[in-house]
C-alpha cells in the first residue's frame, strides 16, 4: 500500500537495481568469472564508484543474483534483467515492524509503508531474504515461511487419488473434480491466442503473452482449489494419500493430434507438487504407487487385462463382471497400493 512518493521510490530502486545486476552480468561474463565471492572482489568497488548513492548491500545482493543466473544457465550467459525483474533484500536493509508496516531501503532513503500481511499467523515463521516484486502496476514483497512440519500421524486408511485430462481428479472416495468448465475456458484462451497470431501485430504479442499470463493463473488457482480439498479431506478422515508416479507421462503416453493441445496444456506435477506440500503441513502421509496398470485392474478380484477399460470412462471386468467408472476403479487401486506401501514402511 504505496502512496505516489512511495511508488516512484520502489520503481525507481527496482530499475537501478536491475542496472547493476546487468553491469555484473556484463563484467562476469567477460572476465569469465562466476562465483561469488571471486566476482564481489572484481566488481564491487567498480560499481560503488559508478553508483556511489546505491546501497551497498543491495550492491552485494546483485552480484548474488548474477552469480546464481550463471549457475542455473550453467556458465552460459543468461537473458538480460528486465528494468522491472525483482529485487532481493535481506534483513541489512528491510525491517518489518510486525504485519503492519516495513522500514525498506530506497533510492530516496529508508522509507517506512504500510503493508497488508494475508496470514499474520504464518508471517510469524517469516525468515531470510525477502523479494519485491512488481505484478500489474502493485508492489508485492515475497517472503519466505519457515514453518514447522508437524508429525506425521499414524494411519492404515488411505485416499487413492487418480489424475487425469477429462476428470482432474477421482477419489476412491468417490470425489470428482471434473475438467468441463477447464476445457472451456482452456479453449477460450486457445481461440484467441489463434486470432492475436494471425493479426501478428506488437500489440497482438503483448496480448498474447498476458492472455498466457491469466491462463496460468487460472491453472494454478485450480491446482490450488483442488489440492485443498485433497488434503483437508485426508486429514479430517485420518488418511494418507496415495498418488500415481506420473514422471515423465507427456513423453510415455502419445495421445490423438486433436487431445495433443488438451493434454500438454494441463499441469500434473504442479497439481502433485501442490498436494505433496499441503499434505507435509498438515502432516498427512503421502506415497507414491506405480502407474502402469491401475486403470486396466479390477479393484475387486484383481484381474488384469487391456479388455477391462471397454472406453475412457467405463470399467467392466473380464473375470468377475464387476462394472463401474475407470477412473473410480483406478484410484481404488491406487489406494489399494498405497496401503501396501504403507505395510511395508511399518514392517521395516
């Protein structure tokens, strides 16, 4: 919550601080050097007499961040830093007074703003570094959350739950979290990005990068929604969760030309990554079974075979008759096979 000062004071550090990260990049990079503590001892002094008026210590954040860009790029220059790309502070230069204001350097001098904490339970864990950054034209400070990971409960019930493109996720509780509204508006998105490419104007790439943009975080607001109700359910039943391992499915599993856009566009390791980590803060257990094969065994006798899965959503095994939807069926079995993991972890 920024007054008009405020703003161009953030605004103003943010793209003098991405000046010098490239100034580094610029120097790292010609004189081949990409460690840290190597690279302060070449640039530091030089960028104190270029920027006399610039923290110091923001100074020593940039050379970090350079230096970790090299790293994930693996020695290769990286892409220049945006004059809007964040800003990394540590507790040197940014003091928080409770969830109620922050005391941050600024090109224009400490300046003390109010701030709005969505979580001032969780801010209490608050610990290390802290980034701002600048989301359509708001300043948001990104902090890191040193929570406590509460104790694993002890439980023999487990929820299978089975991922997928047309139903997002069945539960062998029998929840279901259908794709029909996500279809829609993916395809919204898709026609559009479709009619922006064929105009192939300056103004039609920005909009498609912002159509991307909103798309993203419509997925990851689902992921979320759903990873929720996930959890809250296994720990309000005392149950771990068991997942498939999905590693690698897009390059295992080949699907129709006209499913390719529909199935590449939906995220399952974020919504497996969203689960694992609300699953740990809850202190729910969570394992994962092997995918080959739950969708093609009857959960009640075990008989697999490929002639069980007669479509995408029906079940009918060839042994004992035994009818229901697939996707119910396979997450019983993924629930079936998490317990036996969860067996064997209590027997060794």
């Amino acid at each position: 919550m920024t007054d008009e000062f405020q703003y161009r004071a953030l605004l103003c550090t943010m793209r003098t601080f991405n000046q010098v990260c490239n100034q580094v990049s610029d120097r790292a990079f010609q004189e081949q050097e990409f460690q840290k503590i190597q690279l302060q001892r070449i640039v530091y002094k030089e960028q104190r007499t270029i920027l006399p008026r610039f923290s110091s210590q923001l100074t020593i954040r940039a050379i970090d961040v350079v230096s970790c860009s090299y790293k994930t790029k693996r020695g290769k220059r990286p892409n220049g830093f945006k004059r809007t790309s964040a800003v990394v502070y540590d507790d040197r230069c940014i003091t928080f007074r409770g969830a109620e204001s922050v005391n941050i350097w600024t090109t224009e001098g400490r300046l003390r703003i109010p701030i709005k904490v969505w979580d001032k339970e969780q801010f209490k864990h608050r610990k290390g570094q802290v980034d701002l950054i600048l989301q359509n034209g708001i300043f948001f400070l990104m902090v890191v959350l040193d929570t406590p990971t509460p104790e694993t409960y002890g439980t023999m019930n487990v929820i299978g739950v089975d991922l997928g493109v047309k139903k997002i996720a069945v539960t062998s509780l029998g929840e279901v979290f259908s794709s029909e509204q996500l279809e829609k508006k993916r395809k919204q998105y898709h026609d559009h990005r479709q009619r922006l490419q064929k105009r192939g104007t300056r103004s039609a790439r920005r909009r498609i990068k912002k159509s991307e943009h909103k798309e993203s975080k419509f997925r990851k607001d689902t992921n979320h929604v759903i990873s929720k109700l996930i959890v809250s359910k296994a720990k309000g039943t005392l149950s771990a969760i068991a997942l498939e391992d999905l590693t690698n499915i897009n390059k295992r599993v080949t699907v129709r030309k006209a499913n390719r856009n529909e199935r590449m566009s939906w995220s399952f390791a974020q919504l497996r990554t969203y689960i694992a980590y609300k699953a740990e803060q809850l202190g729910v257990l969570l394992v994962v079974v092997p995918a080959p094969y739950t969708s093609q065994t009857c959960s009640e006798c075990g008989h697999c075979e490929k002639k069980n899965r007669k479509n995408q959503s029906d079940f009918l095994c060839m042994s004992c008759g035994h009818a229901e939807n697939a996707d119910f069926n396979a997450s019983k079995n993924i629930a079936n096979l998490g317990l036996q993991s969860i067996s064997l972890l209590l027997t060794s």
